[in-house]
C-alpha cells in the first residue's frame, strides 16, 4: 500500500506541470518540451523503480518501454493539439456547434486509439517479462494515464 501511495504522490507532482499554457506565455513550445522531458525522465525513474527488473529482463524491457513511450507520444501530441484548439476557441469565445462536433470527433478518436496503443504493447511487454511484471507495469501505465486525464480535467474549463 505504502508503494503504491508513493507512485501515486510521485505521479502527481510530476503531472502537476502539465496543463494547457496560458496565452500570455512565452515560448510555451519551450515551456512544453522541458515539462515532457522531465516527466519522460520522472516516468522512466518510476517505472524502474517499481518494475525491479532482473539483468536479462531489463535488457528485454527497456526497448519495449521506449517504443511504447514513443507512440505514446504521439498521442499525447494529438491530446495536446486538441486541447490546445480547444482553449483557442474557448478564449476567444469563438466554439461553434460545429467546431465543438469535429473537437469531439477527435477525441473519441484519439481515446479509441489511446485504446488500441495499450492492447497492441499488451503482448509486447507479455513476451518481454514474466506475466506478474508485465502486469505491473501495465498497471503502472494505466495509473499514470488516468492521474494525467485527471489532471487535464481539473484544469480544462468546460464547454460554454
């Protein structure tokens, strides 16, 4: 339980910084790329951390982890091009129906695919370690996606 507390304290911190910028910002492309390095770098440590991995299972892990990591990215990308549209109408009051239809086009497209990344690594990480780990870390990376939807949550303002 104590573990489990921590990665979810560890989690939170580290999601703390993750928010749609603020207009007045500047360079907020700079802002976005540390705040993604240092939670890559955070995740990485946590993820090791708790996965305590053998020599001969690191070996097959880490470049599994990347991978993921990578497509990951990808997504998230998609989320943040999303949001970051999304705040351009919202501040600008400028959110039509339609507007508002494509944006949840494409987020029901992009958790459909979020979806389909996790399946798709499922035997991945399967064929990578004993079933026990590959779980574990699976769950590691569910709990993460959940605090960071979480986090966006709280910090996205509804649709008016």
């Amino acid at each position: 339980m104590k573990r489990k507390t921590l990665l979810a304290i560890a989690l939170c911190f580290g999601l703390s910084g993750f928010s749609i910028p603020a207009p007045a910002q500047d360079k907020p492309a700079n802002n976005l790329e540390i705040i993604h390095e240092k939670l890559k770098a955070d995740k990485k440590l946590i993820v090791a951390n708790y996965m305590e991995l053998t020599e001969s299972e690191a070996k097959k892990f880490w470049p599994v982890f990347e991978d993921y990591q990578k497509d990951l990215r990808k997504i998230n990308e998609r989320l943040l091009n999303l949001l970051q549209s999304y705040a351009a109408d919202y501040r600008n009051k400028s959110l039509t129906d339609e507007k508002a239809q494509k944006l949840l086009d494409e987020w029901i497209a992009l958790e459909k695919d979020d979806a389909k990344h996790r399946k798709s690594y499922a035997p991945k990480v399967l064929q990578a370690l004993p079933a026990k780990k590959a779980a574990r870390y699976l769950q590691i990376e569910n709990e993460y996606r959940i605090l960071m939807r979480y986090d966006l949550a709280a910090t996205v303002p509804l649709v008016q």
